[in-house]
C-alpha cells in the first residue's frame, strides 16, 4: 500500500490495488470514503473490509481490472471460516457499494460482488445482556450525588435507559439538546446519518441531566458539549465531549462496583429501557419511534420479555 487517504482525520493508505489502477482509480476509492459514507464508524469499517479485500487481492496476484464474481465469492468463502456471518454480510456490503461506486465511476465495467450471496443469517433476539428494573434501581442508587463526576454518569444512564438513546447519541449532544417547551422537557438525539431524533424526556431523567447541568455550570452554554470528559484528577469537567470509549470504562466500573455481570454495556441500557416500557404496557411501535429506529423488527431484539416466560417454562422440569 502507499500514497494517503484520510478518514476520520487519520492517514490511512490506500491500496496498492487501487493505485496502481491509476489516478482515476484512486480519486474514485478516495471520493467513496471522504464523500459517499457519512457515518464515521461505518466509514472506518468499511474501509478495513475493503482494505483486507485489497490486500488479499494482491497476495493473490489479482489485479483491479481482473476482480471477477468468482474472486469476490472465494473470498467470502475463506473469509467465513474465520469469522461470523454478520462480519462476513458487513464486508460484502462494503465491496458492494464501492465496486458500485467505481462502476458509475467507470474506473470498471460492472460490479464483481453484486452476484455474490452472502451467508445467511437471522437474528430474533439481541445478544446484549440487560438489567431488570431492581438492577437499575439499585445501579442508579449507588452513584455518589454529592460527585459531579457521578452526577454526569447518573444523567448518562438515565438518558440511555429511559430515553433509549445509543452512546453515540449522546455524545454528540449539546446542552441546547435539552429544554423545556411548555410544561415538557425534550432531548434531541443526535442518530446515524446526522439524523435528529426528538424525544420527550421522561421526569426522571430530566431531573438527573437538570441537576447534572446545574453542578456542572454549564446551563448557558448552550452550544457547548453536554456530556463531557473529566479533568485528569476527575474532580471536574473539561470542555471536551465524552468519547464512547469513556462512557463503556465508566459503565464497567460502576457495574464491577456493584456485583453486575461483565459483560453489560452501552447497549444494554437501550435494551433495559425498552424492555421496561413495554412490560409496563407500551407498545413495540411507539417503542421504534423513542428508539429512532425505522422498522419494529429492530426495536424486537431489545425485547426480552419472553426470557421470563422462558426461564418459567423452563423450570417445569422437575427431578
């Protein structure tokens, strides 16, 4: 690989493939990161799926101009004895959507991945482990209140639980995201593909980003970062937005503190909170709309509700 492509303000090179291709080539891959994909995290997976292609490619003797279906699907053949369907479905939507870009490009004359399966794979429930509302509770009160620090964590989780609101969400968020118009407060959710997502903040987790702003001082600066990071000896905020990776340290320290298991994270409190509103009565549709999400079918893997009647079933069984 040589020459530079920059993505996510990072060097990256690009491949050998593609440059030796030509100028044409290479402008067109560059266009497709930089220009074509405008979620970050999507970019940079996309571009290690296309990445490893290229290199796998070269290792192979295979040039730009000679990528043929059968070279895409013995790549995805051997790609799938060492990873999972979604990651294998993920790379041939990334070499999909690039090869297509080069076709309108006319760096190529048709795409050599868009005959090519992927393996199937269905999903009816979410992995994510969830926590009942005792677990919340008791999570929610084991933060310091009297900590500015935990002030921030308390407003976090309860944004997450009870708003639904994805970390990256959140922390693209604004102190402006949240205000009161009349007699309700209001989030605005910061989704994928810059999407707005404008949400009525339940009582309880408007309270807990009130108090939060309040310690913090920041309630009138209202273009400035929401949620942010922690000064080096953690006693104050600085200027900066909590990163992603943040919120999961945090989220495995509180959770540690309190005997939850491991492996709950950022993700698990979307599940919680969705959860916990439809045993209460709410409906899975409503539940899309909180969620941001555009099909039901996505909100029903945060849907636990029939591990219960599960384990109940389960437990039948006697000796």
């Amino acid at each position: 690989m040589k020459n530079a492509l920059i993505i996510n303000s990072g060097n990256l090179p690009l491949p050998m493939l593609i440059s030796d291709a030509g100028v044409t080539a290479s402008t067109r891959f560059v266009e497709f990161f930089t220009a074509q994909i405008r979620n970050a995290n999507t970019r940079s997976a996309y571009y290690r799926a296309a990445t490893r292609f290229m290199s796998w490619c070269e290792n192979n003797s295979v040039v730009l101009m000679a990528i043929q279906p059968v070279v895409v699907a013995a790549y995805i053949e051997e790609l799938s004895s060492t990873h999972s369907a979604p990651t294998v479905k993920q790379h041939l939507a990334a070499l999909n959507m690039l090869f297509d870009w080069l076709v309108i490009g006319q760096v190529i004359s048709f795409n050599p991945a868009s005959s090519v399966r992927s393996p199937k794979h269905i999903v009816r429930e979410g992995k994510t482990p969830i926590l009942d509302e005792n677990e919340m509770r008791s999570l929610l009160e084991s933060l310091d209140t009297g900590k500015l620090s935990d002030l921030r964590d308390r407003a976090i989780l309860g944004l997450m639980a009870y708003s639904f609101a994805r970390v990256g969400a959140l922390t693209k968020m604004q102190v402006k995201d949240f205000y009161q118009q009349g007699s309700k407060s209001w989030f605005i959710l910061h989704e994928k593909g810059g999407k707005l997502n404008k949400v009525p903040a339940h009582h309880k987790a408007a309270e807990f980003v009130e108090q939060y702003i309040t310690a913090a001082g920041i309630k009138d600066d209202r273009n400035t970062p929401l949620f942010r990071s922690l000064s080096h000896r953690g006693n104050a905020i600085t200027d900066k937005a909590i990163d992603r990776k943040n919120v999961f340290h945090m989220i495995h320290r509180k959770i540690q503190k309190i005997g939850l298991p491991k492996e709950i994270g950022c993700h698990s409190f979307r599940g919680t909170g969705i959860t916990n509103f439809l045993e209460n009565g709410g409906d899975i549709e409503t539940a899309a709309r909180i969620a941001g999400h555009a099909s039901t079918r996505t909100t029903q893997l945060y849907d636990r509700r029939d591990d219960i009647v599960n384990q109940g079933e389960i437990e039948r069984i006697r000796f």
